[in-house]
C-alpha cells in the first residue's frame, strides 16, 4: 500500500491542515469523491426515481450504480437489498420500529453498545414493552460468548450489537454470534459504523438479517448511510417513514406501500452523495481492505510502542494492539480527555476525539469519566503517529500530575 500516493489525494492533507486522527467519527474525502459531489450540482441537479427528462434519468442512473456498487462490495447479489439512510443510526431505528416486536418480546444487545443501537431499546421498552437484555462483557469490553449462550431463549426475536465498537476497537465474534441467535430462531441486527470502513465484510457469509453502515466513515459524503437486510427480511419492515417514493399508490382512505427499497426511502434523497459514495467504495477497492486493515494493525502496534513508557496514561480497552482496529482510546491522570484534545490541537495540530463517544454505559458502568480518543485511516502515516506521541508525551510531561 503506497500510503504517500493515497495522501496526495486528499486536500486537507495536501494543504498541511494539521494530522487528523479522528476517522472513527468521520474520513477525510478524496479528490474523486468531492469532484463527484461538484458534478452533481453543476450538470444534473434533479430528482431521481420521479421524473423522466435526461437530467433525472441520470441521477436515477447514479443511484443505481452506487446500489450496486455496494451489494458486490459486501458480497451481495441483489442490490435491491441495500437501502439508502442517513447513516447507520438512522438505519438502526428503522430496524427497530419496523421489525414488530411486542410487549415482552426479547432484544439482546451488549452493554457496549453505541447510542445508534442502544437509545432507540429504552424508548421501545417504554413504549412497547419489549425486553432488553444486554451481554456483560469483560473489564476491557471483550464479547463474552457463554454468557450470551446463557441469555438465549425462544423468546429472543432479535439480536442487535455493534460489529466493532467506536471506544475500544474491539471486534466481537459476528459469525459465531449469528449461528447461535439463528438456532434459537432470532434475527441479527448489526451496527457496522466501525467496521465496514476497515475491514473486508461479506454479509452473505456472515448470514446477518440486517446490515447499517455510515458511508461518511468510508471516505463517503456525509448524510449518507445505508441499511442491508436480506429480501424477506425487508419485506416484513415497516418503513419508518412515509411520503412520495415509498407509497405505490394512495387514496384518500388508503395506501399501497412500495416494495424494498424504494419503501424505505420516502422523499428526495441527498443524491449528490449517493452518487458520490460510488467513488469512495472504488477508492477503498483500489488499495484493497486487506490493505487498509493491515496498515492500520502497524499503526495502532506503532502506538502502542510509542506510548508504554509515558507516565499516567492508560488505555481504555485491551493493552493487546492487535484486538483494537484502528482506535486508540486512552486517559491521562490528572487531565481530561477535552483538555487532552485541546492540547494536541493547540500545539500540534493533531486532531482526535474526546467524551463518552455515544456510548454512555460503557464509561458509567465502570467508573470513567470518559477518554481520549485517536483513531486513524488508510491515509494516516508512521510521521501522524510519531507526532501525536510525541506531543502527548510533552503535554503528559507538563501538565498531568
């Protein structure tokens, strides 16, 4: 991977606008995806699925490709089975609402669970009366198998978790996960915020009912997300919303929904991102996952190194580099993760993350008031990595106690 080719195609890197270590929130865009975006708006800025002039049938063409374009980049045949969102949490809760689940119906998550995939069980425990279980997981927020092997019944219909969470990188047993909840008759539900943008995934071979990822991590524009569900998963979901696009046919006492995807995608969509999101798979499809997936495992070894003598620090999740992706999560004693952040900025221009990160029980449940968090790309180097240890261990040095 000629990661010196990949940064000159990114502006904000071409600039010298500092190092950004904060893609587990957002990528940068590469030159190909802006340019795309650019396209849209100067030579066909229509509505797609509606009208017919040559305008309008390109922007229906755009969306088609994209459609495409993702169901072969996880390993689908059928693009039909990919709906656009906003982003994965809107995917999420569209899963939620529309699955039509009942009072004392089960839910079992992990208790290490993005607000995408946790906020939205409150509300329908409050609402419906359904039964949320969660999967205690170990001190550094390892998946626990026998315990959800304990947690299992007849009475579970769903099983929603994060493929790879955003605080500790680590990621849980997917395939083994799906076997069990499918024995039971469940379906599986996947946050795929953080994994998706890193690693190679084939969902038919995980055999997972429902897929939600962001496309905005995966150097896409933002505002644009997706959710996979097998076919007849879909055909059962409710729409979350409803309005032109998602209906067939309406009368004044009726109504006719349209069939997957389309019924999920009610109103204009943000086309000039859908279509741009074709470039940003063939970008990750150029230098290849493995790829990606391998640079970012010395990355986070390279950390790892740099940081094992710096005084006070200590990492949020495992010590083992190779079970955290490409997130670096950690604290300083004496200093706050905001103030951590604003330091680095500040003086090295070197931007990362810092909070709770959405994911609010894992740090109350075990006493933490919130980390820093660092986490890279495809486009970040040995030099970004060098410097933020660097600048950590001067800050560390001067201001912790």
């Amino acid at each position: 991977m000629d990661v010196a080719s990949v940064r000159k195609d990114f502006p904000t890197i071409r600039k010298g606008k500092g190092i950004y270590l904060d893609s587990a929130c957002q990528s940068l865009k590469p030159d190909s995806v802006i340019e795309k975006i650019t396209e849209y708006y100067s030579e066909y800025p229509a509505c797609g699925g509606r009208s017919v002039h040559s305008m309008g049938t390109c922007v229906s063409a755009g969306v088609d490709e994209t459609r495409e374009k993702l169901s072969s980049f996880f390993g689908c045949d059928d693009p039909c089975e990919f709906v656009f969102m906003k982003n994965t949490t809107e995917g999420m809760n569209t899963i939620a609402r529309g699955f039509g689940l009942k009072k004392d119906d089960i839910v079992v998550t992990t208790d290490v669970e993005h607000n995408s995939n946790h906020a939205q069980w409150l509300a329908m425990a409050s609402e419906v009366g359904i039964r949320r279980k969660y999967i205690k997981s170990s001190k550094y927020g390892e998946f626990d198998i026998d315990l959800f092997k304990q947690q299992m019944s007849s009475r579970v219909k769903l099983v929603a978790v994060g493929h790879t969470s955003n605080v500790t990188g680590y990621t849980i047993p997917l395939k083994e996960i799906t076997e069990i909840a499918h024995d039971y008759g469940a379906a599986v539900a996947v946050d795929g915020a953080q994994s998706a943008p890193h690693m190679s995934i084939n969902l038919k071979k995980l055999d997972v009912d429902f897929f939600c990822a962001s496309l905005h991590k995966m150097l896409g524009p933002t505002g644009v997300g997706f959710m996979y569900g097998k076919s007849e998963r879909l055909k059962d979901l409710k729409p979350l919303i409803y309005g032109g696009g998602s209906v067939a046919i309406t009368t004044y006492d009726s109504i006719k929904i349209s069939s997957a995807p389309e019924k999920f995608e009610s109103g204009l969509e943000n086309y000039s991102g859908i279509i741009a999101s074709a470039f940003a798979l063939d970008y990750l499809l150029k230098i290849g996952m493995k790829n990606i997936t391998k640079h970012e495992s010395k990355l986070q070894r390279r950390i790892h190194e740099g940081v094992k003598n710096i005084e006070n620090l200590s990492i949020v999740g495992s010590n083992d580099p190779d079970k955290r992706g490409s997130v670096f999560s950690f604290n300083v004693e004496g200093l706050n993760s905001h103030d951590i952040a604003m330091m680095l900025d500040n003086i090295g221009s070197i931007m990362i993350r810092s909070g709770m990160h959405c994911a609010h029980p894992f740090f109350i449940s075990r006493g933490i008031d919130g980390c820093a968090r660092a986490s890279f790309y495809l486009y970040n180097n040995e030099d970004d990595i060098d410097k933020f240890v660097e600048t950590l261990d001067k800050i560390v040095t001067k201001f912790s106690k």
